[in-house]
C-alpha cells in the first residue's frame, strides 16, 4: 500500500505558503495598484517585515532562492541602498508609523552583510515602524559567513531567533551541492550565538538530496539534536532544473528516488518524534515549549512566506529584490532582476512587479488551505459560517476527497476533515483539491513528497 501510495501521489504541489500561490501572480497588480493598498491599510493594524539580502558570496547547486554571487562588497552596499530606500518609499505610503512584531531577514545570505551594516538596517527599520518591545526579530544564518563580529551585532541590535541553514552535515553531501561547512564550523556558530544571548535557535535540514540513504538522514537528525536547536525545519529538496538552471549541476541519478525519499522522511520524522520533538504542520518540528509548539497547541497557528510561525498579522511587507508581501487587499511581489530592482527604487517608484488581488472565494478557501496545513484538519461548516457562505458549496470537492479517504490520506466526520498521520506527507494533495487555480500552474511547482 505504501508503494502504490508513493506512486499515486508523485505529484508536483504548491507548498501552499499563500493562497492564491505565487505562479498565478500577473502584471495587473502594479506599484500603483500596491501604493493604494499601502494607503488603505487601517492605521491599527499590526505588519510584518521582510528584508530580502539577494546575494550570497557561492552558489549552492540546490537553492531554489532568488540570489546573486559576489565576492565583492561593493555590489551589497549598493542593493542595501536600494533595499533602505524602498523602506521609505513604503513607509511613505502607509497611514501612519505602523507597529511591528515580526522582521524576518532571509536570503540569499543576510551574513554577507557587515556588521555595522546589519545594525544600520535594524536602526532604519526602528526610525520607519514602531517595532513592538518584545519583537521577533529572526535572521537566516549562513554558517560559512558568519563570524562572530556579525553575531555580536546581531545581538546588539536586538535578534532574537536565528535560523542555520545546515541542510546535511556529511561530507559526500555537501561537496555534491557545493555547500562545505564541517561540523565543526556550525557547532563554533551556535557556541557564539548562545555566548551572545541569542538561543532561539533553528536549524534548517533537507531529505532527498544527492547521495542520501535514510540511514545517513537519521545520522542527520541526531547531529543536529545534539546541538540543541529549539526548531527543525525539514524539507525535501525541490529539483526543478527548467526553473534554477545551475541545479543541473547535481546529476539525476545520484538522487533518491520517490520511495526513497518517502522513507528518509518517514524515518526523520519518527526519530525527531523519539527525540521529544513537537511535529508542527508538514514539516515543522518544535521543543514542546517552544512559540511555536503552543501556538499549534491552542490553534493560533499560521503559515506565510517563511513557513510555519506564530505571527498572526494582516499585513507583510517584502522589501528587496524578488520580496514578497501579503496585505487585506492581496498579494505583491517585487522586480526579480537586481539591477531593474535598484533602477526602480532610485527612480523614486515602488518595484512591484506582479501581484493579485484575492477575491472573497479566495479568502474562504486561503483559511481552509491554512488549517489543514497548520493543524491537519479542518471543519468546512465553521469555515463557511464565518465567511457567511453555505457548506453545500463545498460539494464538489467533498465527492473529490473520495479517493483519498479511502487511501486512508484522509478521515470525514461529517464536515470535518483530518489528515492521518499516515497521510501528513500528503497534506498538500488534500489541499490541492481547494485549490480552483491550480490546473493552471501546476507543472512548475515541487513534488509533494
């Protein structure tokens, strides 16, 4: 059954981190049409920020991000600019100095930054928003990069969580995706977070990757619980060669299979279950009291453009090249090509690129597609009582759940619907079925599994 299973639902899946999702995003959004929802945003309302730093000083052969390589800092200071700029050109257009919560930096490599650069930016941000006294303020860390200079700035201006991008601690591995970093090198980088006072530690793992057996996926996670981190993230390599070209560096055939790679997910998450760990969503896993365990305990739960988190605003704003935002009226996203980003900005205009406005269809089914990610469950009557709408609606898709309850993906109970645990690494193909976008687009999304 587990083969037919693996067989079956070999699907390419969005990972769901917005809905509608990013490949149906289209030029009728423009930075005039995103200047008006900015000015529409009630002036109460909490926002988000996120800072993308576009550049990394190697290429990963794995990396699916938007980022450029430079072994010069010069090209960095001059998108910092751009990245400030675009900072006030938003801010400009907002109702007033907005509270924040949460500011996330990620990349490309937000290390490559400086130190005093870092603190720059957190002093900028400060200046522009009224960042919450107990703000999260979370950066992704490449264990290459960072010294520990960096990680006392980080300090000083205020970070609170760190997210280490590990991906594999063997050797074969990493040479196989060009990403060198030795144990050794990530346990000196924890020992100067936490010597600094940051101990909100993630780490970021992988499955599916060149040379990987579930033997050595387990070795994995226990090298990666002996560091203590408070979060695990664990995703599955997303090969998508015709989308990031330098991926054709990483031979096919070295790569796991579907069943193989069924098999280390299966295993890792069994063993970072063993190691006490909370699994939270699809591939989350948390400290039982960690923020984000307790936000899955009492349902307060959410999914973005980072993943899992417990930030509950209606408002994120992306600022950088290829940076995305989310706000009442819909989605934006930002020029993909550095140098027509920074042209942009300098020009005075914001670099939205593409976007789309979410309907009222959209919003009833983005909450449905959220709980099923978050909490593996969801009842549609709750769901269609608070968006005002009739259960019945749901009719076709409830006759398209068929085939996936009885793989044993899925369980009814009148409306409501629960993912099984066995079905947890196809949570997305139970999603898939509200999704009224997705045949339009679903070839350029990663495996489900």
């Amino acid at each position: 059954m587990l083969q037919q299973l693996t067989t079956k639902y070999d699907l390419r899946l969005p990972r769901y981190t917005s809905y509608p999702t990013a490949p149906h995003f289209s030029k009728a959004v423009d930075s005039t049409v995103y200047g008006g929802w900015l000015a529409g945003l009630a002036p109460e309302a909490e926002v988000s920020l996120y800072l993308h730093i576009a550049y990394c000083a190697e290429l990963c052969w794995f990396c699916g991000c938007h980022t450029k390589i430079t072994r010069r800092y010069a090209p960095v200071e001059d998108y910092l600019a751009a990245v400030l700029a675009e900072v006030d050109l938003v801010a400009e257009r907002l109702p007033g100095r907005m509270t924040a919560r949460h500011v996330h930096f990620g990349g490309g490599s937000p290390t490559i930054l400086h130190g005093e650069d870092f603190s720059r930016v957190i002093t900028h941000l400060r200046e522009r928003f009224a960042l919450a006294p107990d703000a999260e303020i979370a950066v992704e860390l490449d264990p290459r990069t960072a010294d520990e200079a960096y990680v006392a700035a980080m300090a000083a201006a205020g970070v609170t969580r760190t997210s280490i991008g590990v991906q594999d601690f063997n050797d074969t591995v990493q040479r196989a995706i060009n990403r060198i970093q030795p144990l050794e090198r990530i346990e000196q980088v924890v020992l100067w977070l936490r010597r600094h006072g940051i101990t909100e530690i993630n780490m970021d793992l992988v499955y599916g990757l060149p040379y990987q057996t579930t033997a050595s996926v387990v070795e994995m996670i226990d090298l990666a619980v002996g560091l203590r981190p408070r979060r695990i993230s664990l995703f599955g390599y997303a090969h998508v060669p015709w989308m990031k070209k330098h991926q054709r560096l990483i031979p096919e055939a070295v790569l796991p299979n579907i069943q193989e790679r069924w098999d280390q997910y299966e295993q890792a998450t069994r063993r970072l279950d063993a190691h006490g760990y909370v699994t939270v969503g699809l591939d989350h896993f948390a400290a039982p009291d960690d923020t984000l365990a307790l936000a899955l305990r009492e349902g307060r739960l959410h999914r973005n453009f980072q993943g899992y988190t417990t930030d509950g605003a209606g408002v994120l704003l992306g600022f950088g090249a290829s940076g995305i935002g989310a706000l009442p009226q819909g989605y934006v996203a930002n020029e993909l090509d550095i140098t027509a980003y920074k042209r942009t900005i300098r020009d005075g205009h914001l670099a939205t690129r593409r976007g789309i406005p979410v309907s009222a269809d959209d919003r009833l089914r983005r909450d449905i597609i959220e709980r099923l990610m978050c909490d593996l469950a969801v009842d549609l009557a709750v769901i269609a009582g608070r968006h005002a709408v009739d259960v019945s609606i749901f009719q076709p898709e409830l006759a398209s759940l068929a085939g996936l309850e009885q793989d044993g993906i899925i369980v009814r109970d009148g409306s409501r619907i629960t993912v099984t645990d066995a079905g947890r690494p196809l949570v997305r193909a139970v999603c898939a079925v509200f999704d009224r976008y997705l045949k339009r687009g679903e070839a350029r999304h990663s495996k489900a599994v």
